[in-house]
C-alpha cells in the first residue's frame, strides 16, 4: 500500500544543508547521527486511515480482520480443567472474576485451585490471605516444580486453594528467560496437582510476556474479561493472535472457554459494544454481561468473595450466573 510520504518541517524553518557524498566518510559520529536523524525527520510515513469514527458507528472501533475463536478443548476426567484468565489490558476485572468465579465453584462442591501469576497478589487480598504470612508463593512453583504441593493454601472458602502471587514475581521472567523449556514452567509445576482438582483458575498480569504465555502453555482454554467499552473488540483480537501462535507453536490444546463482558452499564455506548461482541464472538460470550457495582469492590477490599459479601447485590447475582453458565461449559455443574 502507499503510504504516501510529506516533510513535516514546521514552515519557516530552514533546511540544513544536505553533505555532498563524498563528505560522508569526513564526518565525525556526531555530525553522522545528526545528518541522519534530519533524513528520519524529513521521511515521515503517513500512518493508514482506520476504521474507528468515521465509519458511521460511533465509538464502535471494529477489528481490522475477522476474529476466528478456536475450538474449546474437550473436558478430561480425573484431571483439573486448566483455565487462564486472561486481557493485556489493566483493570478490567481479571483478579475479580478469578475470584468470584472459583469461590462460587467452589461452594458448589468442586475442587478448585487459583494460581496468581500477578507480583500485584491481589487474589491473595481479595480472598483474605495475609501475603506477608506466607512461605512459598507461585514464583517458587514455576522454579521448583517438585515443591508445588507445598506451595498452595487454604482459604476460608471450603474447597478452594490459592497458590500466591507476590512481589517475588518481580524480575521472574528475567530468571525464567535463561531457564531450559522457559515457556512451559507454569504446565510442569501443576502436572503433579491436576488430578487433586476439578478446576485450576489461573490469574495473569496486564501484559502478554513470558508468564502469560506460560499461562497459555499450561492452560486448555483461556477465559477473557474485557469492558464493554471503545477498543474492547481490538484488544480481543490482540489476544486472539497471541492464543493462536501458542496453539500452533506450543500447546495444541489452547481453546477459548468464553468472553465475559465486565464492568457493563446501561449506557448506549455499553450496549453497543456488548452487541458488537455477540455479533463478532457468538457463543463464546459468556452471558449475562456483569454489571458495574461498587459492591463487588468492597467485598475484595474486605478480603471476600461476592458470594460471601453480597450475594443479592447485582454484582452477587451476575457473577453466580457467570459461574453456573462456565461450570456447565466445563462439566462441573448441572445447574
Ligand atoms: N463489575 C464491577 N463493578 C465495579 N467494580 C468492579 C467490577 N469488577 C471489578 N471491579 C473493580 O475494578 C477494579 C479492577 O478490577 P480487577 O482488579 O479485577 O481487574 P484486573 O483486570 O485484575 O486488573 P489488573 O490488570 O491490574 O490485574 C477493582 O477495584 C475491582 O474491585
Ligand atoms: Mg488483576
């Protein structure tokens, strides 16, 4: 495509004069890295028009190609379902739906197992567990796999264990960069765990490095949290390109278990993008989308499920009807 080129100069300002060839080789470094520099500012490529605004659909930012879900990988018996939760994007309710979502399983009488993969450890803090208490944490499971029994917790929630992420996260995929099957630590520290759980819910940071892949490499399917909100499709599609490499590269079991619509108010811009996602993702939406309610940010701040702290508030309400449509996905409920 040509991308057409223009001087960006601001007018007025002079050129500087351009060195004749033979110059070149009687510069020193620094006249070379300004001349060069020059070229650079002169050569600005006009960026491609998108689609976004202007084309007739206000705030609805489509994805430039069409998005393709794979398939989800069939259920094991006797060997935890393995799901990461997953958007490179911050605050988009990762951490809450992990927790809601296998406490809610949990007290349904599945076995559940959460791994923080975030140095942030908030599922720690929304689960009431003390970071500072605790000995082993979710860095020494991806560094001493044969140690992973003793690296999960009880929480208050019967059936429900939590492997803690914390600070000792920070600077990980730095150690893990040099270590051998790098991208596969996470998948071989929970290998000896899986046949003690239904579920393992595995919480992941704002980005799309070395431990969320390691996340997808461990993972049957991912569970993606996104806003209803501008440049929701777009991240998706972001995501979806990542989920396919590791398919096809590293773990060919890797599938999509659903799209929940987080943080949804009853705006036209909300309902707009909620009915863009459906049109676009079918029925890996995962209904109803989760209302925005201040409710559910008390009940991490007060170190509990919504279950547990509102269960009749509208925020309760959604996140168990989210846990029963998921559970029956994954064949741990009939309800
Ligand atoms: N439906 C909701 N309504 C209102 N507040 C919500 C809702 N879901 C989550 N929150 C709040 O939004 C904030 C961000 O949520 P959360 O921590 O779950 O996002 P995250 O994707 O895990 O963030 P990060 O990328 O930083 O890990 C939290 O304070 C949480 O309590
Ligand atoms: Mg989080």
């Amino acid at each position: 495509m040509d991308l057409g080129r223009r001087a960006v100069r601001p007018p007025g300002l002079p050129s500087p004069p351009k060195p004749p060839e033979d110059a070149w080789v009687l510069m020193g470094e620094r006249e070379r890295s300004l001349a060069v520099a020059e070229a650079e500012f002169e050569e600005v490529p006009i960026a491609p028009r998108g689609v976004g605004r202007n084309d007739g659909q206000p705030g609805a930012a489509k994805p430039r190609e069409p998005l393709t879900l794979p398939p989800m990988a069939p259920l094991t018996l006797g060997r935890a379902r393995v799901v990461a939760v997953m958007n490179q994007k911050g605050g988009v309710g990762k951490t809450t739906t992990v927790i809601n979502l296998a406490a809610a399983l949990a007290q349904a009488g599945s076995r559940v197992l959460i791994v923080d993969l975030d140095a942030q450890g908030n599922c720690a803090t929304g689960l009431g567990i003390r970071k500072a208490d605790v000995e082993r944490s979710t860095r020494d499971l991806l560094l001493q796999p044969e140690v992973a029994g003793a690296c999960r917790y009880a929480t208050s929630i019967e059936n429900l264990h939590l492997v803690v992420g914390d600070r000792r996260l920070v600077g990980i995929e730095d150690v893990l960069v040099s270590e051998l099957g790098r991208e596969s630590r996470l998948a071989e520290g929970l290998e000896p765990l899986l046949p003690h759980y239904d579920l393992v819910l595995i919480d992941t940071p704002p980005n799309l490095g070395l431990l969320a892949v390691n996340a997808m490499c461990a993972a049957d399917g991912v569970v993606i949290p996104v806003q209803t909100e501008y440049f929701a499709l777009e991240g998706i599609a972001m995501l979806l390109r990542t989920v396919e490499q590791v398919r096809l590269r590293l773990n060919p079991r890797l599938g999509v278990d659903g799209v929940l619509m987080t943080m949804h108010a009853p705006t036209l811009l909300n309902n707009q993008i909620a009915g863009q996602l459906r049109e676009h993702l079918g029925n890996a939406v995962v209904e109803p989308p989760i209302r925005r309610n201040i409710r559910l940010a008390e009940a991490t701040s007060e170190g509990e499920p919504i279950h547990v702290h509102a269960p009749r508030s509208n925020g309760g309400q959604d996140h168990l009807r989210i846990a029963q449509a998921l559970g029956r996905r994954w064949g741990l409920s009939k309800g």
